[in-house]
C-alpha cells in the first residue's frame, strides 16, 4: 500500500515537471532567439545554459545536447553557428513532445510557438 502511494506521488512530481518543462521552453527558446538577434554571445550562452539543465532534468537529450552546443557556440562567440543549432533545437523540442505523445505523457498536439525564427 504504501509503495503504491509512493510510486503514484513519484509520478505526480514528474507529471508536474514536465508540464512546467513544456510550458517554460518555448519562453526559453524564444528568450535565447532574442539573446542571438542582439548579438549578445554571453547572453546566449546563459541563456543555452538554462535551457540545457532543463532538457537534462526531463530526458530530453537531444535536446540537451543541442543547447550543449549553442552553450559552447556563445561562449566562442559564434553567433551564427548559435543561429543554426537554434533551429534545430526547436525540431529536438518538437521530437521529444512526439515521443511523449505516443508514450501517453502529454496530448499530441504541436504548439503555434516558432522556436526557429
């Protein structure tokens, strides 16, 4: 009985962080968009920074790997190599809600947020 309710709150706690995790990326793609059109390579740096722990915190690795490599793009000052990962890390975004969907985790349903332009 209790290990029942154990696993049942565990499963309440992940529900909670991933929909607080699909609710925040999209500000978060957005904020480093911003970070990237005003040439801030600090900026987008931290920015990929947050938004890799986060990735990290749901298992979203693909998507952690990319912010991974817009972290080291900003921190070379390679804005425009920042600007092609970004792209890409919306489609990593976009994948790991579809295999969310099919596991039953979140309604299957593609967001009108543009994390790519």
């Amino acid at each position: 009985m209790i290990r029942a309710l154990a696993v049942l709150l565990l499963c309440q706690l992940a529900g909670t962080v991933l929909a607080g995790f699909l609710r925040n990326v999209p500000s978060q793609l957005r904020n480093l968009r911003a970070r990237i059109e005003e040439a801030d390579a600090p900026g987008s740096r931290l920015q990929a920074h947050a938004l890799k722990g986060a990735a990290a915190t749901v298992g979203a690795e693909s998507l952690r790997a990319m912010a991974l490599a817009i972290e080291q793009a900003g921190a070379a000052g390679q804005l425009d190599r920042c600007d092609e990962l970004l792209s890409r890390a919306g489609e990593e975004l976009e994948r790991f809600k579809s295999s969310l969907a099919r596991a039953g985790l979140v309604e299957g349903r593609k967001t009108n947020d543009d994390h790519s332009s």
